[in-house]
C-alpha cells in the first residue's frame, strides 16, 4: 500500500472518531463540508458528459437537508421533493433549454450526493444519552465503569453532550474499513477472478473477504454493545453494509467510467477524491438507519 495512502488514512481517521464523538454541529458541519467537495466532484464528472446541471441550489439544497436531519429529523424526507421542485423550476427559466439529462443528473446529485449521506446525521442522533453506556459486558472494566457515570465527556477542557448514535456510526464506519481492508489484502493475495469489468482491479475473491470482515466485525460489535440474538443481528446487519458498500464502490466506478476519468478529484493523496474514499458510505447509511430503527426492535 502507497506511504501516501497510509498517511492519508492517518490523517483522516483521527478527525473522523472525534467528530463522531463530539456529535452534533461538528459531526454535521464536517458532513456538510464532505457533501460540498463530493458533489463539487459528481457535477464535474457530470460536466463531462456535457451535461449542465443546476449543481449550486443542488449543494445549497443537500446542506439545508443536513440542517433539518439535526433540528428536525422527522421534516427530513419532506426537503426531497421541495428541493427537487425547485431544482426543476430553475432549470426551467434558464436561458439555455434544460434536457432530460440535465434534470436528472440535478436529482440524482441531491439523492446521492446529499440524501442518502445525510443518513449519518440521522444515525448520530439516536437514542440521547452517554457515549458510554454500552452494555453490562463492559462494566467490569473500570475504565467504562468510571466513564458511563459521566453525564458529559470532556476534551481539552471543552465539555459537550453526547449520544448513543455515535456508538452506532462507529460501528457502521468500523465495519466499512474492515470490508475495505479485508477486500484489499485478499484481493492483492488471492484475487484471481475478475469481479466485474466496471471495476477491474476488484476480484471476486476480494469482495468474499471483505464481505466476511464485515460480518465479523458487526457480530463483534453486536455482541460488544449488548444487542439480542447478536449473531443474528450483527450478521444481517453486516451483511447489508457490506453488500451496499460494494455496491457503492461499483457505482462511483460506473459513474467514473462513463465519465472518462480515473479518479473524482486529488483532494486526498493516495485516495483519489472525496466520492473515491467516501464511495462506500453512501448507500450504507440508509441501511444501517433503518435496520437499527425498524428491524433490530423486531429481533427477538
């Protein structure tokens, strides 16, 4: 793996786990600066194509829906279709006739590039409460013992509110790395067999192993955070992150193809662009949402 590649995750990582754990405006407000760069990245790859799409009330319009999914969240899926009303009206009275293809990269840009992303602020702000409360598993660690009794976690003499939903993002997050590492190592070890041609460099034997950190890693922490049936759980739900991730990887792959180009951007080193680092977390986000919403409470 490249130095640049290495330094880069190192870099990123840290930021990462304390937005994660400092929540809400900072977590939102590092996402909001992801989502401009990604979209910045989709709409010049859509330029390519020769398509002109109404990119700024698109961003203008995937940061007011981050800004609802931490005020509001229940008003959430109400921004899409006002959002995409307007992204239709502008097009509409611009003096250049809008094609079919102009409005649908708009949409599509608002649903991939801001929608499905901001899943994440919805997942940060389950469940109020501290950070670390658990599970009854990890009270015999003084450590957690003395920590879950704190009403706030204090950094750097700055103290802040944090909630439940973090536990859930670093979990979803940790999972996603771990497909990442597990698909690169095997797939540089063993990878034989070509796994699609819209990505050539994946092989099938690289996704089966990132596939298996993956569930591993979600029955760990399944198992860790005191979920019931945690192998069933943990495996369905590492199941979804890693087929989504895969499939979120494809897709930015399909996308950069058509487009011409080999990577998003160079915004990271070693990584290519924000969609090429961020790729896999986009589809997963609903996924992860949903299921610790509406599938884990039916999990017997």
């Amino acid at each position: 793996m490249p130095w640049t590649r290495i330094i880069s995750a190192l870099l990123v990582v840290p930021l990462a786990l304390a937005a994660i754990a400092i929540g809400g405006w900072a977590f939102t407000a590092v996402f909001a600066l992801l989502i401009v760069f990604g979209e910045m990245e989709y709409f010049a790859l859509v330029r390519a194509k020769e398509i002109v799409p109404a990119s700024k009330i698109t961003i203008a319009a995937s940061l007011a829906l981050l800004v609802v999914s931490q005020v509001r969240v229940e008003l959430a899926d109400a921004v899409i279709p006002i959002a995409g009303t307007f992204i239709c009206f502008y097009l509409l009275f611009q003096p250049r006739i809008a094609t079919i293809s102009d409005i649908s990269a708009s949409i599509l840009g608002l649903f991939y590039g801001g929608y499905l992303p901001s899943f994440w602020v919805r997942i940060r702000g389950i469940d109020a409460g501290s950070f670390f409360v658990v599970s009854d598993r990890l009270q015999q660690f003084d450590f957690f013992n003395y920590l879950r009794n704190l009403d706030q976690l204090s950094l750097l003499k700055i103290s802040f509110p944090v909630s439940n939903g973090s536990i859930y993002v670093l979990m979803g997050f940790c999972c996603i790395w771990a497909s990442d590492v597990g698909a690169y190592i095997f797939g540089k070890a063993l990878g034989r067999t070509r796994l699609s041609d819209i990505s050539p460099k994946k092989t099938v034997e690289g996704a089966i192993a990132g596939l298996l950190f993956c569930v591993v890693t979600a029955m760990l922490w399944a198992y860790s955070i005191g979920w019931q049936q945690w192998w069933l759980s943990g495996g369905i739900l590492g199941l979804l992150i890693g087929v989504a991730g895969l499939l979120g990887d494809l897709t930015e792959s399909m996308m950069k193809r058509d487009a011409g180009v080999k990577d998003s951007g160079q915004i990271m080193p070693g990584h290519g662009g924000i969609l090429d680092r961020a790729d896999s977390y986009v589809f997963t986000a609903p996924l992860v949402y949903y299921f610790i919403t509406l599938v884990l409470p039916l999990i017997p």
